[in-house]
C-alpha cells in the first residue's frame, strides 16, 4: 500500500508542478487552484507513504521520479526544449536513487 501513496504523491505532486508553469504566476485561477490542491493531496499522500518507507528512500523516490516525469510533461506538453545535458541530468538523478535503493536505504 505505501507504493501506491508515494505513486500517488508523485502523481499529485507533476501535476501541481505543471498547474504552476499554467497558473502564470498565480494569474489564471484554474492553474492555480490546481496547484493548491496538487501540492496539499501530494504532501498528504507522502506523509502516509513515510508510515512504511524510510524518509530519505521515500523522499529520494518522490523526487527523483517526479524530477524525470515534470521534464517528460515539459516537454511533450508544455512546448520545454530537451538535450544531452538535461537528460543526463535527469539520469544521473535517477541513478542516485537506484544507489540508495541499491545501499539498503529501504
């Protein structure tokens, strides 16, 4: 059952980043309701994930997923550009969380 609070925290949490690029600085109410929202339901959500996993694992895994979803959505859906520096970035994000996993961190 944590994994799918932390799934669903990370689900919230994109969504809310992606509201906040929309809202325009908190300027078109939707956008910025959405962020509200999906940032309190992702915090909510994290903190029943934490009842299992340890925080530094849970926190590494929210945002390192979620880190690689908001470039995904930015762009395929929000017109951001995509290199060789950004996507290995985003790996090199992705392979710390593999080594914590990896160290026992969980």
């Amino acid at each position: 059952m944590a994994w799918i609070w932390l799934i669903a925290a990370i689900v919230c949490e994109v969504v809310a980043t992606a509201s906040l690029k929309l809202s325009e600085g908190f300027s078109k109410p939707l956008p910025s309701a959405a962020v509200v929202v999906g940032y309190g339901a992702a915090f909510v959500l994290l903190a029943q994930a934490l009842k299992t996993f340890e925080v530094g694992t849970a926190y590494a895994l929210w945002s390192g997923i979620g880190t690689g979803l908001i470039v995904v959505v930015g762009v395929l859906f929000l017109g951001e550009s995509i290199g060789a520096a950004k996507v290995a970035g985003v790996l090199l994000v992705i392979g710390g969380v593999v080594l914590l996993n990896l160290s026992g961190a969980h």
